[in-house]
C-alpha cells in the first residue's frame, strides 16, 4: 500500500520579513475579540442525541468570584450555559441545565456549599448524561488583577472520555479566546467526583478577577462567544465518534451468580468502534473484556467465587479516532444461601471425576479466612477429604460413586450433612487452557457463549455450558488468539478437555514489562503547533494506544502519567524504577529536537547497548511510517536515560505546520503505535522481527465494504477505505483472527485466517 505526503516549508527568511512588517500588537488586543475558526464549517449532525449537561457554576447566595467592577462570576456563568444550551439545543442534542435562573440549591436558612454541590449533581445525575460541563470563571487568593488563563479540570479519576472531553474543549478555548497561557489539569471537585456522566469536565475560562477580562466578560456577545468555543469543543469530541454504550436490563438487581453483566455498544457519529479497545470492571478491577462484534454486546465476566454482597461493574470502548465512552456503573447483589456449609455446583474435571467445591460461610454469611481447615467424609467407605479454604472455598475430586453420595463435613466448629446437586454438573466439564508455546496454564481464560453470555476462569481452567454443545464457542484469552470450539467435536474434548492458545506475535510480547513515560502534562504543554495542538496531548494518546496494543498482545505495561499531572523528571524516573520495567519508553513529541536531530530522533544512553538496540529497532520500523523517513539515531545523557534502572531509549519529534493535522489524525496515531510496537516485539524477539505489513480486503457481496472497523489478533485496528482495505503495519506468519465490527448486520464476529512466507501481502474476505 503505497502512500504520499506533501511537505510545505516556508523559507525563515520570509517569516522573518512578515514578522518584521506587522504592528506591534498587545498580548490583550485579542482577548474575546473574535472567532478564529467557523462554527457553520463543522458537521453538527454529531450532535444529534447526544445527552449533555451544562452546569452554570455557583448562583443565587453563591456569587463565586467577583470582579474589580462587581461582576460576578454566577451571572457570566449562567449567561455563557445559556448560549451553550441554545447552540446545542439547535444542533439537536438533548440537554439540560442544572439552573436556568440566578438561584442556589439550599433549603431555607442552610448556608451549606455541599448541600448545594449536592443537589445539583443528583439533578445531573439523574439523566445518566454522555457529558457534563461545569462552567466557571476564575480568581486568585492573591488577588492579582494581571493574571489571567484557560485552567480546563477533568473528573481526577478518569483519564479516558473526561480527559478526552476536556483535551478538546481546551483546544478550542485557547484557539478562540485569544488567552496564550492555558492548562488541563485533573480536577477533585464535587461536582466532577460525584458525577457519573460518561465524561465530566470544569471550565475556567478565564480570570473574571481581571479587569480587561471583566470589561469583556460584561458585554453579552463575548459570553456568546466563548459559548460558542465550548460549543466547538463539544463538537470535536462527538465528532471522532463517541461510542453509545447502554446496560442491558437484567431481571432483578439480585440474584445468584450471574455469568457476565451485559451493555450494548454502538457508533456514535458514524465512527466504527474499535474492537481490541473493549475494557471491563468489576468492583474497580479491571477483568478480561468480551465484546460480540456482531451482536455489538460488550460483556463484563463475573468470576463464578465472587463474594456475597453488593457489586458494581462497568466498561467501556474508544472508537477507531481515539474518543472513549464509559458506561454508568450497574450495581448488583450477589445473594447466595444464608448456610454456614455450602455445596456448589460439581464440575466434570474429565469422564467419571468430578471437582467438588464447598462454600464454607461464618455467622454473618460472609466467607471465612483463607486457609480455614475443612475435613469432609463421604458416605462411601474409606472416602475422606481434608484442606483449607481459599476466597471461603474448599476444593477437592471426587468420583464414581462417592461424588453422589452424602457427605459429613467438618470446619471448626460447625458441621452439617450435605448432597451436591449432580444434575447441574451432568451438561458440563472444565477445559484447561494452555500456552502452545511454554505448556504453562493461561491465566484468567473466557468462553464466550453462542448467546452472547460469556463464562470466565481462572489458572487456565474454564467450563462449558453443556457436555454435549450444539453451537460453536469461542475462547478467549489477553495475548492470545482466540480458539473457536467447534460443536461437531463436543464429544472429542469433552474426552479430552485440553486445548492450546497460539500467543499473539509468537509470543514475543507476553510477560514483558515496559514503561512509557509520555513528556508534558498539566502546565507542561511540551510544546504547542500553530494551531494550538500540545505536545503533550500528542504523547499521551500516543501512549495509550501503545499500551493498549502491548497489553493486548500479553505484556504488562505502566504509565507514568495517566492523565495531566504535572510531573518532575524525577518523579517519572521513580515511577518507571517502581514498575521493575524491562525497558523504558520516552515518548517526546512536539517540543522540537535536540541539536542535530532531523524531523525523528531516537535516543539512547551512550553505554547501554540493550537501550541501542531497542533504539533501532523502533527506528527501523517507525521510519516505515511518514513523516518519519528522515529519521536517526543518537546518544544522550539525559537523566530519564541515565537514571532508570533498566534500558531506556527515547523517541523525539518537533511539531510544526506540516505535522500538526497528521499528528491528530487518528490513522496516523494508529499507525505510529504498530510500527513502535513491531520495534519494541523485534527488540524482545532478540532481534527477529515477527511482524510485516499486511492488507486485508473485506467484501460485502462481491462489492469493496468501506468503514469496517478490523481488529487483527485484538491488538490493531484499522478502519477499511473505499476499495475495502484495510493496511496492518505490524502481521505476521501463521495463524490470525479477525474481529469486525459491522453493528446490526450479524455477521463479522471471529474469523481466523492464515499467511505464508510468500503469499501476496493481501487477504480478501468476503462476507454473505
């Protein structure tokens, strides 16, 4: 697939003679004066319903801060909502205010803040909204009548859609506002800890406290324009196509064990979901995602030894330009038995020998101790059994007749007779999954089930509905290809319950620990492009898809920032020393390059040879990627190299007129992620690279399907073009799968593939 970028560079003599020509302008002459880009210009229709909130911070006895002239902040606050609400309300999404007039939240003769925070979160939350903005403009305790900037807080603990939210609302501030000195930041205020809209931000537009901001601030049609700023940042976020990601009811909030808690995943805007971005937790811990392409559900698998109690799951999924949605939180109880002994359901561990699982419970009905003592003897002669508990359970085989028979069980000092149910056992049996390659079980294996509904294990071991299944079963693990389970060969594996799992990139990837520390962050724009694109946003959406694409492929990857903390570089140093990495990864796009670098430069510590050899081994693959060609390599003492404790190399790049667009491009981003990711599997292959570009073709009826979202191996994803095609930086030889997202059509779903050392580079699929 060949590709051709144009470069326009602008001779320095000639900006230099422009620059000399024009008039001395004023760092204020700017402020709130005019737009710079044109609202009409933009599709609107990805606005269409869209669930937002606007809150027009402070009001009634809570004026916020007041200017020199007595302006106060809850009325610009309340103007500015009330243009925003206008423009969006035309645009035809579907929105709300917490207050349309100047009033508070209090009841009569109650000066409390937080009771007011609190009511109008509760109205926000409420309407279970895609956004929630939060309007404000700012002060100082010194109170100096100069300072003035664009500060835009995220919800502190979701550096996805909140800070996706508030990445495109500070573009579009500082682009229109005429402000140079602007911040995103990570915010745990009230109204952004309590809300559970799907991405939450704060505006500080700017410092009412300032007179010159004052002055403009007071005239209605400066509140519309910085309205209309927001409204453009509400645009650019719902135009890479958040997806609409909705939790499928289920009958009661409690129940028995459920096997997964469901959400059903759509595209927003047009845009196809990404399927390798799916993400699921339980309980604040992430689990392994399942995500149906062609039913578009998305599952979060519940562990059949989750405790007794109330539980919470949620997910969430990006879509292929990069915008997250996470879902509300679907809480749920977990009720079993109030016994202090209890049988669970017997699993067929192979013909004739059954695992046997005690549940044993204390008074409250919560699980005991690990490592509980626990003896139970069968009312078969001679047939006796002791252990302790794990996570309250205790475990052993039992077969022939013993495993249906009565058993006398003992732990401390309770004691009770009891029957395993066989019934619930007699359509079941455990598979063990292993690696092909180590032998060694996988860890945390899914089954996702005909119906959608998926089944999760544990240490490699995962069970069947049913001995006898009538329709194939896919299994799933992270790092690893998914394994379709034919139907037809129920009988064989029920026999013989043993499969093995090919990891993705032969396994170049699984069980490497890197770290990536993405420069810039909070006041740190790293660097800024003509049109205001910060290095900083660069670096970190750059990080997360490497992360997501290494993750995915079996390794363990850290952050050094999540979101936009401000972060010393001895701070990012011990966070990467922390995480005992096997190597560290400086992502530093957009502040310019080291003297003698060209358009890429990669560098390493002078003495480290592993820190060399990763070095070039990204450079060989990311100078397959423009604007990269012109790319070397070079030494360097700086500390992020010198003072890590394992081998550290460091990507540089500048940004400029030429490179900003394609640096937002969420192709390109794409792009850049798989050829650093093939680097870093040729670096820890020893130097054999596993990966090589491929295409595949996707036809619908003979016909080329374009803006078909394709996950190869669930590790990238590329959307296809209008000949059909999708192009893959990084495959390999052997076995793949596909995973296509294809919403409301039924079909897609996962579809294995292989090549060959001398095939054409192309695989053409054609689908019914």
């Amino acid at each position: 697939m060949s590709r051709s970028f144009t470069w326009i560079v602008l001779p320095a003599a000639f900006a230099v003679a422009a620059a000399g020509c024009s008039s001395q302008r004023s760092t204020w002459d700017n402020l709130y004066s005019q737009l710079s880009e044109e609202p009409a210009a933009f599709d609107r229709s990805v606005l269409e319903g869209r669930r937002i909130v606007i809150d027009p911070g402070h009001g009634g006895r809570f004026r916020g801060a007041v200017g020199a002239d007595s302006l106060s902040e809850a009325d610009v606050n309340l103007g500015v909502a009330l243009y925003l609400w206008g423009l969006l309300d035309e645009a035809g999404a579907e929105v709300r205010l917490t207050r349309s007039a100047d009033r508070d939240f209090l009841a009569e003769g109650s000066p409390s803040v937080q009771v007011d925070l609190a009511a109008r979160t509760a109205l926000a939350n409420e309407w279970d909204a895609e956004a929630f903005i939060s309007i404000h403009h700012n002060s100082n305790i010194e109170l100096d009548r100069e300072r003035n900037g664009i500060e835009v807080y995220y919800r502190d603990d979701d550096a996805g859609s909140s800070l996706e939210l508030a990445e495109d609302i500070h573009l579009h501030l500082a682009r229109n506002l005429g402000i140079e000195d602007s911040s995103i930041k990570s915010g745990n205020y009230y109204v952004l800890r309590e809300s559970s809209a799907g991405a939450s931000v704060l505006g500080e537009a700017s410092y009412i406290s300032n007179p010159k901001v004052e002055e403009k601030l007071a005239i209605s049609t400066r509140q519309r324009l910085e309205a209309e700023a927001y409204f453009l940042g509400l645009l650019g976020y719902f135009s890479r196509g958040v997806p609409r990601v909705e939790p499928i009811p289920f009958e009661a909030d409690t129940m028995a064990i459920p096997s997964s808690i469901r959400f059903r995943v759509g595209r927003g805007a047009g845009v196809p979901v990404d399927p390798s971005s799916v993400r699921a937790f339980l309980d604040g811990s992430e689990v392994p995602a399942v995500f149906d392409p062609a039913g578009g559900i998305l599952s979060c698998p519940i562990p059949s030894d989750i405790p007794n109690g109330p539980h919470s799951a949620r997910v969430s999924a990006r879509s292929v330009k990069g915008a997250t949605a996470r879902s509300a939180p679907v809480r749920f109880t977990v009720a079993r038995g109030a016994r202090f002994i209890l049988p669970l359901p017997p699993v067929m561990e192979e013909p004739g020998v059954y695992r046997m699982s005690i549940r044993i419970l204390d008074i409250n009905a919560s699980d005991v101790a690990d490592g509980t003592a626990v003896a139970a003897e069968s009312s078969v002669p001679g047939q006796r059994w002791r252990g302790k508990t794990s996570a309250g359970v205790f475990t052993f085989n039992a077969g022939g007749a013993a495993a249906g028979s009565l058993f006398f069980v003992r732990s401390g000092g309770a004691a009770d007779t009891i029957l395993f149910d066989m019934r619930a056992s007699s359509g079941g049996f455990s598979i063990l999954a292993l690696d092909a390659v180590t032998g060694l079980p996988v860890e945390c294996p899914s089954l996702l089930l005909p119906d959608g509904s998926v089944t999760a294990g544990k240490k490699g071991r995962v069970g069947t509905p049913g001995r006898l299944f009538s329709e194939d079963m896919i299994l799933l693990a992270r790092g690893y290809l998914p394994l379709r389970l034919s139907a037809s060969a129920a009988d064989e594996l029920a026999a013989r319950p043993l499969v093995k799992l090919t990891p993705v990139l032969g396994g170049a990837l699984s069980g490497r620990r890197v770290a990536i520390d993405p420069a810039g962050g909070g006041r740190d724009a790293f660097g800024r492009g003509p049109d205001m694109l910060r290095g900083a946003t660069i670096n970190l959406e750059l990080a997360r898809r490497i992360r997501q694409a290494l993750e995915a492929a079996g390794a363990s990857v850290s952050l050094t920032r999540s979101g936009e903390e401000t972060l010393s570089i001895h701070e990012r140093i011990h966070a990467v020393n922390a995480s005992r990495a096997d190597l560290a990864l400086g992502l530093r796009y957009g502040s310019g390059l080291p003297e003698g670098g060209g358009r890429f430069l990669f560098t390493h510590y002078p003495s480290s040879a592993a820190g060399k050899a990763a070095a070039e081994s990204m450079m060989e693959t990311v100078s397959r990627v423009p604007p990269s060609a012109g790319a070397s390599i070079g030494e360097s003492a700086e500390p992020f190299l010198q003072q890590t404790g394992c081998p550290a190399c460091e990507i540089h790049a500048g940004i400029s007129h030429s490179t900003e667009k394609l640096f937002r491009n969420p192709r390109w981003l794409e792009m850049e992620a798989s050829s650093i990711v093939s680097g870093l599997a040729a670096f820890f292959g020893g130097g054999k690279n596993p990966c090589l570009p491929h295409s595949i073709e996707i036809r619908a009826g003979g016909r080329p399907a374009a803006g078909i979202a394709v996950s190869l191996d669930g590790v990238f994803t590329a959307v296809t073009d209008e000949s059909g095609k999708a192009f893959f930086q990084c495959a390999g030889y052997g076995p793949h799968c596909l995973l296509l997202e294809i919403p409301g059509a039924g079909v897609g779903g996962y579809l294995p593939f292989e090549t060959a050392p001398g095939d054409s580079g192309l695989t053409i699929l054609d689908l019914p």
